[in-house]
C-alpha cells in the first residue's frame, strides 16, 4: 500500500480540483432539488436512493472494490485533467468513497430536515476550497470558455493570436478550469511554446488564396526535437 501511495503519479492540484468539483456539484444539486417544484421525486423515494448508494459506497469500500469510485468520478476526473483510470487507484478511490460517503449524509439530513445545504454543509464546503454562499456554485469556468470570452473582447490581429495560443493550451493542458492551472504549468507551457520548431505552422500551404493545402508530417529530425522539448519541459 504504502508503494503504491509513493507511485500514484496524479497531480495533487488536479486531484484536489476534482474533488472541489465533486463538492460542488453535489450541494448545487441539493438546492436545486430544494427549490424545483415538489410534484417531483419525494422524499421517501429520494432517501431510498441515498441509502442505496451509501451502501453500495460501503460495500466497495470494505470489498475494496476501487472501480465503484470510478463509476461515480471518472468523468469528473477527465474533466479537470486526469486520467479516469486513476480514479481506480487505491489511494484516490479511498479519499473519493469517502467525501461520497460524507456528501450523502449531508444530502439525507438536507432531505429529512430541509436544512439549508449552505448551512449544514458549510465545513465541508470549506474543507475543498468553497465558501458557504450560493455564488461559490457556479461552474468553474473551463479553458476552451475562457479562450472563447477573450476572443470576444480582442481586437482583430490580437483575436488571431490568442486562437492560436488557444489551440496549443488546449491539446497541452486538456479543456480543464483554468483555475486549476497552476503558475509552473503556464510556464512550462510557455517554454513548450517557445521551443517548438521555427517552422512549426508554417508549411500546411494555405497561406495562399483558394490553396488547398497540406497536412504536414514533420520530419524525423523535427520530431525528435519535439520529443525533447516536450520531455525537457516535464523536468523543469
């Protein structure tokens, strides 16, 4: 175990972001399901639910089936930049299982008693980075979003720069929070940039009017080069 522990090669800002979401949805769920009309789900039935999921959590958990943490967090997990694979691991399964297990006793207090999730729920909102107030809810704003906005607000010749920066930050970091980037990543990103090739962009033949173009393949010596920026900047 404690092997494993040392090998788990997630990013702790990353799996800290997915977690933080995990939260976040779930009390933003509790309140809408507060505020949407009662001919809905009712209560008895709603609490049935949680129960059931609670032990199904249990069971994985005592069976040390770490899959069922997958199964609830995967696509969380891809979303803010991890491999939902990882989500399987021991160490990882074992903290998601439990924050589950704590969301839903907080979700069935809120269903039984009407408490206000904001309220009940406030140290564990705290606890993963969340203030206790409604806008602290919101969804984070993800990279492809936050390109898009700046692309709004630009000038022409600036809008064209950030669309391309916007493309490499992309297929660098994944359509992540951009909150959850931290300021080595950006730089690493930045000197990723820096080095790619000088004619990297340059050769797909469509600088031309009514040129088709090309899809370019790089060559050996350009792709060995690649490679290397990329692995140089990983150790930075």
């Amino acid at each position: 175990m404690l092997k494993e522990l040392e090998n788990n090669t997630a990013c702790d800002a990353r799996v800290q972001a997915m977690l933080k979401e995990i939260v976040r949805r779930a009390v933003a769920t509790m309140i809408a399901r507060q505020e949407s009309d009662a001919s809905g789900e009712n209560s008895e039935t709603c609490l049935r639910r949680i129960d059931a999921v609670t032990c199904r959590i249990r069971d994985a958990q005592r069976t040390r089936d770490w899959k069922v943490a997958s199964d609830f967090a995967g696509s969380i997990a891809q979303q803010n930049g991890l491999d939902p694979d990882s989500v399987e691991t021991p160490a990882l399964a074992r903290q998601v299982l439990s924050l589950l297990r704590r969301l839903n006793e907080l979700s069935a207090r809120v269903e039984r008693d009407f408490d206000d999730p904001l309220d009940v729920g406030r140290e564990l909102l705290r606890d993963h980075g969340l203030k206790p107030i409604r806008d602290a809810l919101n969804p984070p704003m993800v990279l492809s979003d936050a390109i898009k906005k700046a692309c709004d607000e630009a000038t022409q010749d600036v809008e064209n720069k950030i669309r391309v920066v916007g493309k490499l930050a992309l297929a660098y970091f994944g359509d992540i929070p951009v909150s959850e980037i931290l300021i080595e990543q950006s730089y690493q990103f930045l000197f990723t940039v820096w080095m790619l090739p000088k004619g990297c962009g340059k050769s797909h033949g469509r600088n031309g009017d009514e040129r088709v173009g090309r899809v370019f393949v790089p060559c050996k010596k350009s792709a060995m080069q690649m490679r290397k920026t990329l692995n140089f900047s990983r150790e930075l």
